[in-house]
C-alpha cells in the first residue's frame, strides 16, 4: 500500500524563511485612535438684544434703571414698579433704603415673572468728564456680580441711563457692551445670558452693531 511520504522540517530554517518573508512583506503602519470618554456639556454665555419691553422676557432676573432713593418712577422703573406690584416692591426698597450711583441692590421678583429684580443706578450725564463712563461700568458689572452671587443664569436688562438720565446711545451701548463682555470673559466657568429688552428699533440696530465690533 501507498504511504504519505514524511516530510521534516528544520526549525532553524523554517524560521529563517519566516524571518525572510516578513522582510519582504510591506506593513501598513498601524492607526491609532484617541476615544475620549464623554464630557459634561460646554456651559455657554450669550449676549442679544430682543424688541420687546422688559417685564415681557422671561428670565431668571431682571433690571431695574433704578435711582439712588429706589423710589419707583417713570419708564422702565415704573414699568417694574407697576409688574411686580407698587406696595411690595416700595416696601422691599425702603427696607434697603439707597444704592450709590454706579452700584447695584437686589429684591424679590414679587408679581414679575422672575425670582429677582436687581436695581442698577446709572450716571446722569453731563459732559463725559464726570465719571460716567465708569458709574456706568460699575452699575452693569455690580449687577452682574449679584447674578452670579444669587445663581442667576438669566438676566434682563435696559440700556441703563440712555432715558431720563440722557447718556448719548452709542456711547451707553459701548459701555454695557463693555461691562457686559468683561464679565463673561472674566467668568467663563458660570453660565450666563444677557438679554437687553430695547422696544425702539433704532436702539436694537444700534445696540447690534456696537456688539457685533466690540
């Protein structure tokens, strides 16, 4: 009968042929992917300008273009002052009795929609040479200083002093794009959307542009 013939194999030459043929072999270099483990969300901040009038925003808090008495007043002030209930907010105000120009105080939200109302004191403007551009800084940056001290994610505010208080728009737009953009940057670990409620379409158009170039 027929038997398969045996066939030995040196292992030295084996290995060698093994050796040799890898040589000759061209080895695509071997990929490597970086798999990160999923993150927290990236807290984000934001600035816009919305045409309508400040109660009419909902929002964690809003501002008051308030005067150094916190008496209540006309405009935006009386438009708050009406919102959140005349007698309440009067009382919550004489309980704190005076804000400094270019300061901030907080109260309850009372009947607005929201849980605060800060009461930011703007400059009366004379001349520029007064210290306005700084009492301005200061009432946006201490308001913004009292959002984030009350867990306020939300906030509402007017274009403090561009009323009653005649600060030309464009140099009060700059000013609380300033402050405004100070703070987030100075901040970037806390969350927070400034919204400005400007009714007037020319004020918005405004407000866009001094943004969009600061």
């Amino acid at each position: 009968m027929w038997q398969r013939p045996l066939i030995f194999f040196n292992s030295s030459s084996t290995r060698k042929f093994h050796q040799k043929s890898a040589q000759n072999l061209e080895i695509s270099p071997k990929k490597v992917y970086n798999i990160e483990k999923p993150q927290e969300a990236q807290k984000m901040s934001s600035i816009t300008i919305q045409q309508k009038g400040i109660t009419d925003i909902p929002a964690d808090a809003i501002v008051n273009a308030a005067n150094s008495g916190l008496w209540a007043g006309g405009g935006v002030c009386g438009a708050i002052f009406r919102r959140a209930g005349y007698d309440k907010l009067t009382a919550a105000c004489n309980a704190i009795g005076h804000c400094s120009e270019g300061s901030a105080v907080i109260t309850p939200g009372l009947d607005c929609p929201c849980k605060f109302i800060i009461h930011a004191v703007g400059p009366r403007y004379v001349d520029g040479r007064h210290g306005e551009p700084d009492a301005l800084y200061g009432a946006y940056a201490k308001s913004l200083e009292l959002c984030r001290g009350h867990e306020i994610h939300s906030v509402v505010f007017p274009l403090i002093s561009a009323g009653i208080f005649g600060y030309p728009l464009r140099g009060a737009w700059e000013g609380a794009a300033r402050a405004c953009k100070d703070f987030l940057a100075a901040n970037s670990d806390y969350d927070l959307d400034i919204i400005f409620a400007i009714p007037e379409a020319e004020k918005v158009k405004m407000g866009q542009e001094v943004l969009d170039q600061a």
